[in-house]
C-alpha cells in the first residue's frame, strides 16, 4: 500500500518524465517526495549515488533518468548512450538494493523491442529478435535495466518493475533539432516556418514511418497507477493502442500551430523502425488506459512550447 506519507525518490525529476511523475504525485496528495539535481547528485558517481540512498532510505523510487534522444542523438552519440544509461540505472538499481529500498519503478522504451517482431508488440517479444539499427546502444541499455529489475527480484527480497512507454510528448520536453524527437521538432519547426513566412516544413526521413504518442502526463498517472496496485515485478508496455504515420503527425502540427505550407521530405535522413505500436492489454486488464487525444495533446504541448518561448523572451 502506498501511503500518502511514503518517502518517494524521483531520479530524474527534471526531466519530462520525472517532472510529469512529480506532477502527478502532488496532484494525488504524496507530501514526502525526494528529489536532487544534477549538481547535488551525479547519478554517474556510483559511491555519491549509494550513499545518497544509504542515507535517506526512500520506501518508493521512480528511476526516471536517463540520457535520452531522437534518431539522429542515438544514433550519432552511441557510445554516450550506452555507458549512462548502463551506469546511472545500475547505480540506482544496486544503490537500492543495499539500502533496502523495496520498490522500483524501472522507465525503459519501446525501442527495446526486436525491430521486426509481429505489431501490436507484446511485452513477451522482449529478445526474440535483432533489434532496431539506430537505437541499440540505448535498447541494449534499457534490456540490461529490465534484467537487473528481474534478477534482483529473484536473488533478493525486490520488487522492482518495468515500463515500457511509447514515443512520448508533453511539458518540458526537448525542443533541440539535432537531439529531439520527432513530436517537439515538428511543433519547433512548424513554428518558426509560420513565424518566418516559409513555405516548406521539412520532415526527416520518407513520412512513412507509423509511431504511436502517448501525452507524458498519462503515462505519469500509469506509473503511479502500477506502484499504487504494488504490481512489484514484471513488464508494462504504456501506450495509447493507435498509430499515425509521420507524414499524418506533420499535418495535424501543421494545423496546431497554424503553418499551410508545403511538406519536404530530407530523405538524407533515417527513418530507423518502420512501425512499432505497442499492444496495451496487460495494461487495460489491470484497468488503465490513456485518456489525452493526439490532437488534444499535441495543443497542449504547443501552448506548453509557447509559454516558455515568452519566459525566455
Ligand atoms: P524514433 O522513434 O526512435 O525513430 O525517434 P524519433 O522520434 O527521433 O523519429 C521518429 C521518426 O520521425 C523517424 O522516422 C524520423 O526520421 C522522423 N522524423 C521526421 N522529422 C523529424 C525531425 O525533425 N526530428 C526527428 N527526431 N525525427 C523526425
């Protein structure tokens, strides 16, 4: 049972993820949430980040850090991707361990899955297949994470689970064309060609790609949803249960932000995975299901992208 008292740890909190995880928990009444920053705490340093937990003892953790990316940041940083996302998990997963801390709510990505598994994707296709080309230094990552949750829940007295969330979009989400993904380019791009009078946005890639978003507030209230339900072990595929191609996802930021002009593909660029649409039961069984429209979600992540334009300006 989670109390509303429970000391609840957020690695992360500063991102889109962990700030959406924070958001949820105020909105639900949990008072006793601890969180550091990058300077306080470098998740990198495996002694800081024990002693850190040895100290404070948090009952709860949502290891929401990572060093994550778009197309181009996975697969032009690889190395980079690989040895963080390796050591910061690692260092919390171990660093929980041995300060007793009981439960762990592991984020990974759909990107774990193999590359050309049956669509929907089930969580049982996990390692049945090579996996997709531009990101698998990060996938390998988020796979060792899973199976460091798994094996320590079966060598030592954890319950530490895993979710598997879809493309995600929403409030504090990275905006920087050479690291970003395809959601907050689109919205930056189309911005700034209505802003600057062009004619042309231009999208990565063929267009054809299907991805499926989920709004980073939903999945905040799954994550809390399963640690509310102490599931305790296993893997969660969060998703919305629907796709759109690329090409659609341009039209429908087109028509958010207000730009008409044409769209340009750079085939210079990767498309990476073809389709990889997550198969939601496990989730909808246990009585969860995304609630934010594609389009609802992508007005509030426009408006969200304005409000801090105007902060910086
Ligand atoms: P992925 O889901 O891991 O492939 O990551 P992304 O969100 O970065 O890319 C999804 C798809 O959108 C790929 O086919 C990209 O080529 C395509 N795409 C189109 N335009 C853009 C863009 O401006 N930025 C990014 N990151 N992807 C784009």
């Amino acid at each position: 049972m989670l109390a509303k008292t429970a000391k609840i740890y957020i690695a992360g909190h500063r991102g889109m993820v962990g700030s959406a995880i924070i958001r949820r928990l105020q909105q639900a009444d949990y008072g006793n949430l601890l969180v550091r920053t990058r300077q306080e705490l470098d998740l990198l340093d495996q002694h800081a980040v024990f002693n850190f937990l040895r100290a404070e003892k948090p009952e709860y953790i949502f290891l929401a850090a990572a060093r994550v990316g778009g197309i181009l940041a996975n697969n032009t940083s690889r190395g980079r991707f690989i040895y963080e996302n390796l050591i910061i998990q690692a260092n919390i997963i171990h660093g929980a361990y041995l300060a007793g801390v009981r439960n762990l709510c592991f984020l990974g990505s759909s990107c774990i899955y193999p590359r050309d598994c049956p669509q929907p994707i089930r969580e049982e296709y996990l390692l049945t297949g090579p996996l997709e080309q531009t990101n698998e230094p990060y996938a390998i990552a988020k796979i060792a994470g899973i199976k460091l949750c798994e094996s320590y829940n079966s060598q030592y007295d954890s319950r530490f689970f895993s979710i598997m969330p879809t493309n995600l979009y929403g409030p504090n989400d990275n905006y920087d064309l050479a690291t970003s993904h395809v959601l907050p380019a689109l919205i930056r791009k189309a911005h700034e060609a209505r802003q600057g009078g062009d004619r042309e946005l231009v999208v990565w890639g063929s267009g054809r790609p299907r991805r499926e978003f989920l709004y980073v507030d939903d999945l905040a209230d799954a994550c809390v949803f399963l640690m509310e339900k102490g599931v305790g072990e296993g893997l969660y595929n969060i998703g919305v249960g629907t796709d759109v191609t690329i090409r659609e996802l341009a039209q429908t930021v087109m028509e958010v932000v207000g730009f008409s002009g044409e769209i340009v593909f750079d085939s210079s660029k990767p498309d990476g995975t073809l389709r990889k649409l997550l198969d939601v039961s496990r989730l909808k069984q246990l009585g969860w299901q995304a609630t934010t429209p594609l389009r609802q979600g992508i007005e509030q992540a426009y408006a969200d992208y304005l409000s801090n334009l105007n902060q910086r300006s």
